[in-house]
C-alpha cells in the first residue's frame, strides 16, 4: 500500500489536494473518483514517514478535532478520515491517511503513531496507549490538547519575552561596531595627520577596534563549538554531565532552569498517570522532558531506585537537585490515585515560580543591557573628545 498526493475537482469544481492509500495509481483514481472527485493528477509521495513533521500548533488543533469527533460517537477510523480531508496541512494529511489505513487493518492508534515519531512523541504515543487500554481515549485526546495548549502557550511566553532583550542587544552592538569601525578611525586619522598625541584611551579604543570584529565572530563560533561538542559524542558523558550541573548553578538563570523543566516534567507526568500509565513508564517516559543532561540523568536514577521498591518521593527526596517545595508536596501526594492530582499542583506551582523569577531577570538584564552598552558608546565618545580638547589647548597655548 502506497501514499499518493493528488489534486482534484470536486463537486462544487472547487480544486483541492491531498494525499490517499492505494495499491497503485489506478486504484488511487478510482477511490478518488468513487468519491466524486474529478482527478487532475496523482503522484506518489516520495517523502519517508519517519522524517515528517509538523507544527505543535497544527498538532494541538488536531489532538482537540479528535477529542470533539469522539466525544460525540464518531467512531475512530471515521474520525481520522474526516480529519485527513479537512487538514489544512497536506503533511499532516497524509499522515492521518497513512494511520487510517493501519488502524482500519486491526493495528492500534498507539502503535500506527509511533511510526511518525517527528510528529507523536513518546509522551503522546504512550498517553494514547493508555487511553486505548482503558477506553477513554476521547478524555486521554482531551488533556493531550490542554497540555499541548500549555507547552505552546509557554513557549510564546518565552520567545515574546526575549523578543526585546534581544533586539536591544543586537542594535547596540551594531552601533558599537559602527563607531568602533567606521567613526573612530577616521576622526582619529586627522588627529595623526595634525600631530596631535592620542590619550591613552584612545588608543586603546583604537587598538581594539581593529580587533573588534574578530572578538566578535570568534565568541559566536565558540558558543557553536561547545554547542556542537555538548551534543556530539566527542566530551565524555561525565565531563557533559559536569557541565550541566554547572548551568543549574549560574545564578537565577540555574533556578529557571530547574523549576521550569521540573515543571515540564511534572506536566508529563500529570498527563500520563492521569491517563492511567503505571508510575514507572511514566517516570521512564517522562525523563525524557529534561533538556539539561544531569536532571535526566538524576531522574534515571530515581526510575532505578523505584522500580528497586523505593517509593516515588523517598527517591526524589534522595536525590537533592530538585526543588524543597517538589519533595514535600510530592511526598503529600505519594498514594496511587492521587498522584496525578499533586503532580498538577507541583506543576503549577512551579510555573507561578519561574514566572516569577523571569520577570525578575528580564527586568534587571534590560537595564544592564542598556547600561553596559552606554558605558561602551561613552568611552568612545571620549575617545573622540579627547584629540579634540587637546587640540584645542594647543592651538590656545599657541
């Protein structure tokens, strides 16, 4: 069974495109055909399934379609046949046909998803499959979408908030630069052809300017060469783990860190056991949430020590890397049913926390960013003034 991409009239002669199952073109254009479709062309799709992808946010749009077409008894193959026609994203078509076809041969949801990992995650694929063992994947679809809504909505909280930093960085190290490069020498050189002796500090400035703009491309290749070395397999896994412990440690940048990817893990978690996924898989699942290699590697070690017959908080608790507040409250929640519940509660909590603690960030980086930049524009400024002072003493004196 291949995937073919296809355009079409359709009753209204209104062209439209998509993508559909068959053995070959021929039985492609007559399932087209059958349903009332006038065929324009039909191609095969040359795209692997395993390297699409889409946007969380056509994701999470989809994740609430199902969970409406279920909620309502619309049974799950019809489901996902309406949504391959009415997707905006030809990819994601394609896709939900792909998983239609498995679905309608016996395969579970669960399994046909985890042939897209780009798209279905391990998080998303085991949520499912929870849901399908306790048949209520209709309210498994639906807190998938509102943890989606969430990570998305936290995210653009993000970006947006490091929108103007950013820019303001960028400008003024342009303006520098410009000065640096450009103003400065030139004023500079009709101060030599006069004879007149630079001061000290321009000199410096001088000096440093011709460097400048080395200081400036050697620094971003090296923030790309650790990047690069930090996720390759060149740096041992211990010298890596050193050197995420040591970005938990940077002042109120480390704290964000670790409360808003507890957070994120907390979120998982919530989703999962609510869904009804054992403690274990979850915890083993969720792990994967953490980006900073030595909170997953400390959760790793909590997944050992519980499946060793160490209760959930008791192995935490052990670890001493997350947050007080993590411990205690889930320490209150370590009893079966309510462990979904305290798991939202620390997760909310955590995020009014680096909520927090982000305003206080953006709210002191704007004004050192802007300070440290005017130092800057004032050196040169006096750079430039001195030549001139001293000229004219000169010509006073004369």
């Amino acid at each position: 069974m291949a995937t073919f991409k296809y355009s079409a009239f359709n009753h209204q002669e209104k062209k439209i495109s998509g993508y559909i199952n068959a053995s070959d073109q021929v039985e492609a254009m007559s399932l087209l055909q059958n349903k009332g479709l006038n065929p324009l062309s039909i191609t095969e799709s040359e795209q692997k399934k395993s390297n699409i992808k889409v946007s969380t946010k056509d994701l999470s749009i989809f994740t609430k379609q199902m969970a409406a077409l279920l909620s309502a008894g619309t049974p799950l193959e019809k489901s996902l046949e309406l949504l391959s026609l009415q997707s905006t994203n030809s990819k994601l078509s394609q896709v939900l046909l792909v998983i239609m076809e498995d679905v309608t041969e016996g395969n579970s949801l669960s399994s046909s998803m985890k042939k897209f990992p780009k798209i279905f995650d391990e998080i998303y694929t085991s949520t499912i499959y929870a849901g399908e063992t306790s048949a209520a994947l209709s309210e498994v679809f639906s807190d998938l979408a509102e943890y989606l809504d969430k990570e998305t909505k936290i995210k653009s909280q993000v970006t947006g908030a490091l929108v103007y930093p950013s820019i303001l960085f960028f400008v003024s190290l342009a303006v520098i630069y410009a000065l640096l490069t450009f103003v400065l020498p030139q004023v500079v050189e009709q101060f030599v052809s006069s004879n007149v002796s630079l001061p000290l500090l321009t000199q410096v400035l001088l000096s440093f300017s011709a460097v400048f703009p080395y200081i400036v491309f050697s620094l971003l290749g090296l923030i790309g060469a650790c990047y690069f070395l930090l996720h390759s397999n060149f740096l041992s896994i211990n010298f890596k783990l050193k050197v995420s412990r040591m970005f938990l440690k940077l002042p109120l940048f480390g704290e964000i860190i670790l409360f808003d990817q507890t957070a994120r893990f907390c979120s998982s978690m919530r989703l999962m056991t609510k869904a009804g996924l054992n403690t274990i898989d979850s915890l083993h699942i969720s792990k994967d949430t953490f980006k900073n290699k030595y909170l997953k590697n400390e959760v790793s070690i909590v997944v050992n020590k519980v499946v060793g017959g160490t209760s959930i908080s008791q192995a935490f608790s052990q670890s001493k890397i997350f947050p007080n507040v993590f411990q205690q409250l889930l320490s209150s929640g370590d009893m079966g049913s309510q462990i979904s519940e305290m798991f939202e509660k620390i997760k909310n909590f955590l995020d009014q926390e680096v909520e927090s603690r982000r305003t206080v960030l953006l709210t002191l980086l704007q004004p050192i960013v802007i300070l440290t930049m005017g130092v800057f524009v004032m050196l040169i400024v006096l750079a430039i003034m001195l030549p001139l002072l001293q000229m004219n003493n000169l010509i006073f004196n004369i």
